[in-house]
C-alpha cells in the first residue's frame, strides 16, 4: 500500500522507503492510514515528539480538509508542538499556497540527508579524495579479502557481532537511535529479499571486516542503509563504501547516504565524502 502511493521515481528522502519505515517502526512507533485517499504516516521522533509526515497522493484542492482533519485529531494530544516533519519544500510550498492556514517552518538541519554522485565515490579522483583513495589503497595492499552477500544466517551473526562490538565501544557517545539499531538491523536482515535489498559482507582472512546494505530507489538514485566497519582493519571504511557501490550501484547517479542527527562525528566524516546537495527537511506548525 505504502509503495502505491510512494513515486519512488519522485523520491529524494529515503525516509517513505517502506524499507525505512519498517525497519525504524519500533523507535519511531510508525502508524499508517488512508485519508481522503491520501497516505498519511505519524511519527514519534525524541525531542520532536508526534508528528504526520508528509502526505502522499494528495489532491491540492483538498490539502484543506485533509489538514483541518489531521488538526482535528490532534486536539486529543499534548504532545504534538509540530502537526508536520520530515516534509519537502515542495509540500511545504502546497501548505502555503494552497490553504489559509498560519504556516511555521523551520529546518530540521540534523535530519537533512547527504547526497553524493555516486561515479565521484567510485573514481575517487582529483585531490578532495586523495585521502580516501590512499585508505582504499591501503586496505587493498595490506589485506586478501572475500565478498560475501548477507544472505545465510553465518554471515548475518557475524554482522551482529560486529554491531555489538562497536556498540559497545561507542555506546557513551551516541543517541537513542543508535542504541535501537542492532534490534532495527536484525529486522531489516529477516526482510532483505523482501524489500528488495542489496547487501555486501567483506571478510579478510575468515574475518568479518565489514558490511553495508543498500537499496535501488529508481534509475537515478541508490540509498545506504547501513555501513558498519571493523576499523582494526586500516582503510576499511572507504573500501566498503567504494567496493558497495561498484558491485551494486555503478550504474545509478546520486547515492543518498542519510543524515548525521546532529552526531558531530559522524557530520565530519559524511562531509569528508564531499556531497553534491542536501535534502532539506522541515518541521511544520500549522494553526489557524
């Protein structure tokens, strides 16, 4: 139902993935509806409480209803200071132009998502990624590696030993959502051929060294849903993603690899890669 009403042709977020959704609906307590045959998602999200967002098929006449109804079901919360998140400036520009209503938006800039050309992180070329191709270079001459898919329960294990350990090595520093990850990634790996997913295991030596899993969003863009390293192994981080994307999405243009949620090591690493545009996000008041 959801992928009915979902243009993925039309997609830039990565957030209305049904892949996503799924595999972020116990953290975010995801609920779906039919409304005016329009597809209507509610969120809960830490420190921005409950939200709806952005709706899919709707009609720009009927944006009024749609939201007075939204409103009306609203008023039977406290928690609910925003009535949207996670939406466009298309949308937001609808809101504006369509309806009478009172509009405050403000940019949820922890949640914009990364986008890169995905030739770029495959060529590696020019002096902004001399780093990168150096790590690459490195982990290629140091190690004699293996490329598995996560496709059999000896591989998946692997894959939540590795998470466990880097959880436990990093657990101090980050936020609630990463500590709900490895309950989310067990979800996604059950689910993989469902979803369509594609995925990457690299073992030096018997060895899991790390692991990636992506998906196709249309002819023009890739999505990275999870990159995990085992950083003992020198360079590994630029070799998983570069080897990702050559195996599975060499023939795509843009690859979106997510948002760094205000974690400022994880910022400085995503903009290491040098992205080429940021998928804006906003939340959204609306009051009479």
């Amino acid at each position: 139902m959801i992928e009915k009403y979902v243009d993925k042709n039309k997609l830039e977020s990565y957030e209305y993935l049904f892949s996503s959704l799924y595999m972020w609906r116990k953290l975010n307590n995801v609920k779906y509806a039919l409304v005016d045959d329009t597809l209507i998602i509610e969120k809960n999200e830490e420190g921005k409480g409950t939200f709806y967002a952005q709706p899919y098929g709707y009609k720009k006449e009927n944006l009024i209803s749609l939201v007075e109804t939204l409103m009306e079901r609203n008023q039977d919360y406290t928690d609910r200071e925003y009535l949207f998140g996670d939406v466009d400036e298309n949308f937001l520009e609808d809101l504006k132009k369509n309806t009478d209503f009172k509009i405050e938006a403000f940019e949820d800039v922890n949640d914009f998502e990364y986008v890169y050309s995905t030739s770029e992180l495959i060529e590696l070329k020019g002096k902004k990624y001399h780093g990168k191709k150096n790590h690459v270079n490195s982990f290629e001459k140091s190690y004699s590696y293996e490329i598995k898919t996560i496709s059999s329960d000896k591989v998946i294990n692997d894959c939540l030993d590795l998470l466990h350990k880097w959880h436990e090595e990093v657990a101090v520093t980050v936020d609630r959502e990463m500590l709900m990850e490895i309950d989310a990634i067990k979800d996604l790996f059950r689910e993989l051929h469902l979803c369509d997913l594609q995925s990457i295991a690299i073992y030096v030596e018997g060895n899991l060294a790390g692991f990636a899993v992506g998906e196709r969003v249309n002819d023009e863009m890739a999505v990275i849903h999870v990159e995990r390293g085992e950083i003992s192994f020198k360079g590994v981080y630029a070799f998983l993603n570069r080897k990702f994307l050559t195996e599975s999405f060499a023939d795509t243009e843009l690859v979106n690899r997510q948002e760094d949620t205000g974690n400022e090591g994880l910022r400085k690493a995503k903009q290491s890669y040098h992205p080429i545009k940021m998928v804006k996000k906003y939340l959204v008041k609306v009051s009479k």
